[in-house]
C-alpha cells in the first residue's frame, strides 16, 4: 500500500505554519474558558449539576448545550485539558474544514442521545468531546494514506489508548454514556468525511516523466 507524503511546499509554508499557531491558539482558549467557568463555579459557589443532562426530564435538555462546558471540580478539569488542547489542536491543524461539522455533532450528538437513552443521571464535563475527538482523528488515521494522518492516529493512540475503558458501562459517577455515544458519532464522521481535507501530496519526478510518457503514447495512438 502506498502512503502519500504532503507536499513540503505545502506543509513547510508559512501558511502552514501560521495555521498550526492558530491550532494551538483556539485550543487553549477553549480550554481556558473551561477553566474560567469552573473559577466562576467555584468562586459563586455555583452547583454544575444545573447544567448537566438529566436523560428524558425536561429540565435536563439545557445540559445538552451547556454539561461540555462544567465539571464536577477541579481534578475533573485537569484530568481533560491535556488531551483536549492536543485534539483541538490535531483537528484544527490537520482537518480544518471537518472540524467545524466534527465539534458541534459530537457536542450536540452525544448530549442528545445520552439524554433519550443515558441511565437516570447527571452528566456533565468535556469528556465526551475528548472520546468523539480521539476516535475522529484515530480512525482518519487508518482510513486516509497520509503521512500526517497516520502520525496523528499512532500519538493519539499511544497517549489515550487507555480511554476504551471509559465505553464500558461503569459505577455511578463516570458517564461512560456521552463517551460511547461521543466516541461512535466520531467514528461515524471519520468515515463520512474521509476526502475532505487532503493536503497535496508530493510528486516526484518519475511520476512526471510517466505522465509525459502516457501522454506521448495517447498522441501516437
């Protein structure tokens, strides 16, 4: 099997670069707003529970836009910046365009779903953007023959493999729900948006001098 190498013309660029830096901007804010919610919480001595997803009560539906954003404390916190300033970073950098239907449908998709079939709960916390992020770049990674992709699949794999433990159904207190459900909408989207963001790939000579071959002989015929 052939795995295509991008351009370095392309990913050498100051364009690209400048994209990276983006990449990395937009995740630390997003993670830094996370944290300025959680200083308010705590500083107003605000309850998290009253945003979060309470599955098929009606007062739970407002977790479905707000649970992402709230956590249980400061250990729950800590324990997803990490992995989410390197997948925001990851899926801004490398599939700019799936990323803005990738976020909002694991955001929304998940919370959805926990909220028609999760058990009778709360959940909240932005762990479930952390497995439906993971598994998009993971399984892009298997899917598209790009040099960039696969290296993005094997360090996610490496640093987050362990988080499969967190689709099996556990004790109260860990909403392994919005993972499963998070973690499948990623995958779906994986799949679903296998050709979008292609970089260009690098040609090499041969391939030109074949090309010119092809044509001359089309010309004789």
């Amino acid at each position: 099997m052939q795995f295509d190498v991008p351009d370095p013309a392309y990913t050498g660029s100051v364009r690209a670069r400048a994209h990276f830096r983006l990449a990395v901007k937009i995740a630390f804010g997003f993670v830094a707003l996370l944290w300025v919610i959680s200083l308010m919480n705590w500083g107003l001595d605000l309850d998290p529970e009253v945003s979060s997803i309470r599955p098929r009560q009606w007062v739970g539906l407002v977790g479905i836009v707000f649970a992402p954003l709230v956590h249980s404390g400061f250990d729950h916190l800590i324990a997803n910046s990490p992995p989410l300033l390197v997948l925001i970073s990851a899926m801004v950098f490398l599939y700019p365009n799936s990323v803005l239907r990738t976020f909002p449908a694991v955001w929304l998709g998940s919370g959805i779903l926990v909220w028609l079939f999760g058990r009778e709960s709360v959940h909240f916390g932005a762990s479930g953007l952390v497995y439906g992020l993971a598994s998009y770049v993971f399984v892009a990674g298997l899917l598209r023959r790009d040099r960039r992709a696969i290296a993005a699949s094997l360090v996610v794999w490496f640093m987050y493999g362990s988080l499969v433990w967190g689709l099996l159904p556990a004790p109260s207190g860990v909403s392994w729900e919005t993972h499963l459900a998070a973690a499948l909408i990623g995958v779906a989207l994986a799949v679903a948006l296998r050709r979008l963001d292609k970089p260009p790939r690098k040609r090499y000579l041969w391939e030109g001098e074949a090309e010119r071959g092809s044509s001359a002989l089309d010309s004789e015929l």
